[in-house]
C-alpha cells in the first residue's frame, strides 16, 4: 500500500465515550493513520458503542451493522464490548471487540487488520492531541468508573470503579487544550464530585505547587487559565456547596449539571439514590442565594419501577419549586440488576408523564429565560450563517448553556462574527428555550 492506511470511525454516546474516541483517534494519527469519514473508502471501520440503554444497544448495533456493510473490516469498542457475545451474536464476522478504555487492545486489533506505515511528515500530531468537538471547545474526563450503585445504571459494571486522574495530569491536559485555541473547557467525569476519593485526595506538583486531586483545588486551579470551565454530573455531595463561591466569582461558570434523577423518596430509594426532598431544595435555594446567576441543570427518569401517580406528582411538586433552568428527561428502559424494584409501568402511562413533565419544564424554562430580557450576556459563537443569513447572523450558547444539550442564544451583529468569538449580547427577545439578542460588544 503506497498510502497510509485509511480509518473510518463512529463515535456513540455520551461525552466521556467521545473522549475515548479521541485517545484512539489521537495514537492512530500519531502512527501514520488517515482519518476518513466515509466507511466504503476506508481499510478498516472502528465503532465506539453505548450501552447505557437498550435503545442505544440498538443504535450501536445498527452502527456496526452499517459499518459491515459498507466495509467488512469492522473493530468494535466501547461500553457494549464488556459483553461481546452479544455483539458476535448479532454480527459474527467483526474483525475484534473491546471494552471501554481499552485503547491498546484497540490499537493491536488494528495493527494486526491494517499495519501502520510509518511517515515523519504525516505521522505529527498536534500537541492537544485529535479532537472531535469544534475547535473552541473540548472536553475535560478528569476520572474514570464510578463508586456508586444507582439500580438503573450499569456503568459500574461496564467501567469498574471511580480511577481517578492526578490533578497535575488534568491541568496539563488543561494547559494543551487552551494554548491550541479551546475556550470552554467542558469537566467530565461520571461522579465530578467525587474526584480524587479513590486517591485519597493525594496532591500532584503543578509548576512548582501542590494540588490536591479534590473537586475544589481542581476547580480552582482550572479557573486559573482565563477560560470557561463548565463543570458536569455533579452528585450534589455536601462539599459541592464550596464551589458556589468559586462560581459567584467568576472563576468558573455559574453552572451546575446534577443529575437528581426523581423526587419521590420511595423511587429515590429504590434507585438507590439520596432522598432528601427538602434538603435537597434548601441547598438549591442556599447556592442561588450565593450565586444568582447560577445555572442548574438536571436529568430525570420517569415511570421507574414501581413508580405511582403519587410518586410522580411529587415529582412535578418538586420541579415546579426547584425551577431548574435546563432539564430532560428520559422514559425507563429496563437494564440487567433492575430487576423485582416495582411493578412495570406501562408505557403508555411513561409516554403520557413524559409529556406531562415535559410540558410543566417548558412553562418553568420560558419563565426563567424571561427574566433575562434587557440584560447583557457574554455569548460564545458556536456557528455563524444561520440559515443562509451570512456572517452577522449566528448561533452561540450563554454561560448557562452547554453545547448540544441545553438552549441556544440567536445573535444578529453589525459585524461579521467568528466561531469562537465572545461577544456581548443585549437579550431582546425570549421563547421557550432560547434567548434572541443583538451583539453589543466584542
């Protein structure tokens, strides 16, 4: 083969899957690899599978499937490699499967299917290595695993336990990342707050410091880099309340992704999950009292096992008192371990309070977004060119605001604007999810 070997690759579910893909993506590149996008002009096709539901068992292996049909050459990773069989079940004739960070396993199953060819002027990589979001952004898995046992969740089974990062690795990432051009730095993990516990918080050396492997050293040594830093899946643990102030700061964004999941204390508890309703609102209402500008977002299941009427207008109760700024929401789908929680609910009963749910955050969102017409924001450009309208049209997100799961802030300008950019927006105009300003300030 005259050229370096070609790879096509798919990357399925949430943001710390993305992030392996990009380790693999960046030794790939590093030894001669072509990346390509399209499967029928590749020597090999590499996916990366979710399995947190059975609905995404279905997109992985419809993936695969494709894949195989375009190609024939096919490797498979990620969280649907912990249990192979069911993938060569399904699909036979892959050439390999591996489970969730298993980056070399990967790289010796493509050696051995397509050898690399080594070349000093395609095999150079950039510093921060390959990355799959935008150039702005990126993001930041400071851990792996996860220490708690919630019934509807198999990460555990799937990544083993919390393997946290020495705090000294992430903020030399962190340093890569913003000299390259990254402006947001997006924290991930599966328990943010619970960083560093299976390190006993051990401090690392960071130019000629030490920082403790802790939520909040970590936190703080971020915001020391000038840029966003937007902290995701924060379990609502009684150390995060010392980050508010970080936050009112402005040291780092005024945001906070906790997944409460529920707020019936008997499906809390049955999900295995904390279950203190009111405590629960009164740090909610202690954070905004501290940091006004706050932004909280959140995830929920409805019709879990056993779930009642009464559980659920508990849980409507509670919404309509928390205010969330951001949520979704996900219908159950039953996963192995959750088995004898509760009766089934049937799904046109989780079809119908999906919807009931859904409508009472929309009536909450619009009320929230509201409040914000007249004032100026700082606005990150996410895409000009909105809808064929040129550069002085463009699409970009608030400080309250992550990239693909909360809202969006149309921008009219009088100049050009770039991807990237910061500008200041005056919010003139609201809907139920999305602010629409006119730039003001570069």
């Amino acid at each position: 083969m005259s050229r370096p070997p070609r790879i096509s690759f798919v990357s399925l579910g949430c943001p710390k899957a993305l992030v392996d893909s990009e380790r693999i993506i960046t030794r790939l590149r590093a030894e001669g690899y072509e990346l390509i996008r399209d499967h029928a002009d590749s020597d090999l096709a590499i996916v990366n599978t979710c399995w947190f539901l059975d609905s995404a068992q279905a997109e992985s292996l419809s993936a695969i499937g494709a894949a195989l049909k375009e190609n024939g050459k096919v490797i498979v990773t990620g969280c649907m490699g912990a249990e192979p069989e069911k993938i060569t079940a399904a699909h036979p004739n892959v050439l390999a499967v591996t489970g969730p960070q298993q980056y070399e396993s990967v790289l010796a199953a493509v050696h051995q299917a397509a050898p690399p060819q080594h070349d000093p002027y395609t095999d150079l990589i950039p510093p921060e290595g390959i990355k799959l979001t935008p150039r702005h952004y990126a993001y930041l898995k400071i851990s792996e695993g996860c220490n708690n046992r919630c019934t509807f969740c198999i990460i555990p089974h799937l990544r083993g336990d919390l393997v946290s990062r020495p705090a000294a690795d992430v903020l030399r990432e962190a340093e890569r990342l913003v000299a390259a051009g990254v402006k947001e730095l997006l924290v991930i993990s599966q328990d943010t707050s619970a960083y560093g516990v299976d390190l006993k918080y051990a401090p690392s050396d960071w130019k000629g410091r030490e920082v403790r492997a802790k939520f909040l050293d970590l936190a703080r040594a971020l915001g020391e880099f000038g840029v966003w830093v937007r902290l995701h899946y924060v379990y609502p643990y009684p150390h995060v309340d010392q980050v508010i102030p970080l936050m009112a700061d402005g040291h780092v964004l005024p945001y906070l992704d906790v997944p409460f999941q529920h707020a019936s204390p008997a499906v809390l508890k049955r999900m295995r999950r904390p279950a203190a309703r009111e405590e629960t609102l009164s740090r909610i209402r202690q954070w905004r009292s501290i940091c006004p500008s706050l932004a909280i977002r959140s995830t929920f299941i409805v019709g879990f096992p056993g779930e009642t009427e009464e559980d659920f207008a508990q849980l409507l109760e509670w919404l309509s008192e928390a205010e969330l700024d951001r949520v979704g929401c996900f219908r159950y789908e039953p996963v192995a371990g959750a088995n004898g929680l509760g009766a089934p609910v049937p799904d046109d009963v989780k079809e119908e309070r999906w919807h009931r749910f859904m409508q009472a955050q929309q009536g909450i969102s619009a009320k929230r977004l509201k409040r914000r017409i007249g004032t100026r924001e700082q606005i990150i450009i996410d895409e000009v060119g909105v809808n064929g309208a040129g550069p002085r049209s463009a699409k970009g997100r608030s400080k309250g605001d992550a990239p693909q799961i909360d809202g969006t802030v149309f921008v009219e300008s009088r100049r050009p604007l770039r991807v990237g950019e910061i500008a200041t927006v005056r919010i003139e105009r609201a809907d139920a999810y999305d602010l629409h300003g006119t730039a003001v300030g570069y």
